[in-house]
C-alpha cells in the first residue's frame, strides 16, 4: 500500500459539522417517522444484506451493545418492519429479516433523507467532492469497528445503505471525541470545545460561544461555571457593559486546551486512515463547504414538520 500523506483535519467547524447533521436527521427521523437514528441504521443494514442475520451479527456490524440492537430489533417488530425466525440449524438461535413492509419503508426514508441531505448539506458540493469520500465508507466502519466482518454480505438492493455507513461512522467519530476528552480531561466533549474556542480567539462572552458552537446558552453557562471551578477559565470584565463578563483561558486552560486538540486531531486522522489520499482531500473540502451552509440548515432543521 502507498505511503499516505493526506490527513483528515480535526477542528470545531468539523464536530459541527458532524453533530448537526445527526442533530438534523435525528429531528427529521423523529418528527416524521417517529424513529431514531439507530433503527433507521439498522433498517437500511437489513434491507442490503443477501441472507438473513442475527442480532448478534448486527450489533458487531454496526458497532451496537447488545442490549440496544435488542432493544432496536423488538421495536422495528412491533411495527412490522422484521421479523424473527429460529436458526435452522439451532433452535436457540434467532435470525431476523426485513419484511415487505420494511423493506418500502427504508425506500421511502432512505429517499427523503437523500433530498434533505442535498438540500441542507450537500448542496454546494459538486457531486465528485461528496462522492469520494462516500465511496470508502464501509472501510471506514471496519476500521473504527476495529475488523472486518467478512461474513456479512451486503448487496446493491439498498439505495439507502451509504446512509446507515454514513450515519453510523459519523456516529462513532463523535464517540471517540468524547472518549478522547474524557480521558485526557474528564471534561465533557461541550466544555472542550468551549476551552478550544477560547483559546481561539482569547475573549468571548458565553452568548458568543453558544452562537458559535451552535448550542444552549444555558448548556455554556453550566459549562463555563465548571471549567472555572477547575482553574481553567477566568472572567473579565465586559469593556463596555459593566454587568456582562468574558471569559478566557487561564494558563491551565491553554496548557489543556493544546493537550485537548492534539489528542483529538489524532483520533480523527486515524478514524480516516483507511480513506486514499483523494478521499481524504475531498472529505475536508467537504466539511469546509458544509461549516459554510450550517447556519441556514440549522434554521431549515428546526422547522421540519
């Protein structure tokens, strides 16, 4: 294999982009079907597989504790989207398979989703940029699964199956972000990205960090107040408003703050390292022209009905 010299960036309008978009098909999921983001997953995995499956399978596939693929399995049940039936060649075992009435329904969602994902974050990507990093998205889960499930075998039936890789990957890039915080900081994954903004730009008001970060004002508070318990923060006082505070990073803070983003831009060049070095260099331009539409998707997402 060639040597790789492209690497996938980490930096805050990355975890925006990534969150946002699960924030928004997890809404769109929810309001209109009232289904979340990991059955959806599971659904469109199920509708692409050449032989039935079970849970056990499933969960290593998608990288799923048991009790929640147990949990995902009996509620598409009850809806009528699976069914289960006994092993052949073990009657302890189950196996489950998607039934006529799942198999339209992860037709339907897989194409709404595609038209909200063109309308709200693809839209300003030419269709290449967006294409080849989409393209190595199976590799990519076997890589942040840790092996390759060589014994599933997946079919072209599922015009929405990029969309459970997609989904389930960026899933899991955020899982290790906060995995990475919380070892190198026991912060929560908010906070640290309220300690990298302000190392960023020095100053900023906690309605400021909320704006940028994309998230409750009351959610910087709470977060502000325990990165200054622990020394890493200060207020200071508003230049012109008297009855405001700023805030920065304390020598502490920036010390951590460095710390925090080298640990991160590492668990996210290595979540990508099976991508080929043009992959990679369309994945960056891609989140660049994403951060750019944030704002206005974000507005679109919250008026979904």
């Amino acid at each position: 294999m060639p040597k790789k010299h492209e690497e996938a960036l980490f930096s805050l309008q990355f975890t925006i982009v990534l969150i946002e978009h699960l924030k928004v098909i997890s809404r769109v999921l929810h309001v209109r079907h009232a289904m979340t983001i990991n059955e959806y997953c599971t659904l469109l995995l199920l509708d692409s597989l050449k032989e039935d499956v079970s849970s056990l399978t499933l969960a290593k596939y998608l990288v799923y504790q048991r009790g929640t693929t147990l949990a995902i399995l009996a509620s598409l049940e009850q809806r009528g989207f699976i069914e289960k039936h006994a092993h052949p060649l073990d009657g302890r075992a189950m196996l489950v398979r998607q039934t006529a009435l799942g198999h339209t329904k992860a037709k339907q969602i897989a194409q709404e989703v595609n038209s909200i994902m063109n309308e709200l974050f693809w839209r300003s990507l030419p269709a290449r940029e967006y294409l080849a990093p989409l393209n190595e998205q199976a590799a990519q889960l076997d890589n942040l699964r840790g092996f390759t499930m060589d014994s599933v075998e997946l079919s072209k039936r599922s015009s929405g199956l990029i969309h459970a890789l997609l989904f389930r990957g960026i899933s899991l890039v955020v899982d290790r972000w906060v995995q990475v915080v919380k070892q190198c900081s026991g912060l929560a994954f908010s906070e640290a990205r309220a300690l990298l903004l302000l190392e960023h730009y020095g100053l900023l008001a906690p309605s400021e960090i909320a704006g940028r970060l994309h998230i409750e004002r009351s959610s910087v508070s709470l977060g502000i107040k325990h990165l200054g318990s622990l020394g890493l923060v200060e207020p200071v006082a508003h230049e012109t408003d008297k009855r405001s505070r700023m805030f920065r990073c304390t020598s502490k803070g920036l010390a951590l703050s460095r710390e925090l983003f080298s640990a991160l831009r590492k668990s996210t060049s290595d979540a990508f390292n099976t991508y080929s070095d043009d992959a990679i260099i369309a994945l960056n331009i891609q989140h660049m022209h994403m951060y750019s539409d944030i704002k206005e998707a974000i507005y679109h997402a919250k008026n979904i009905k």
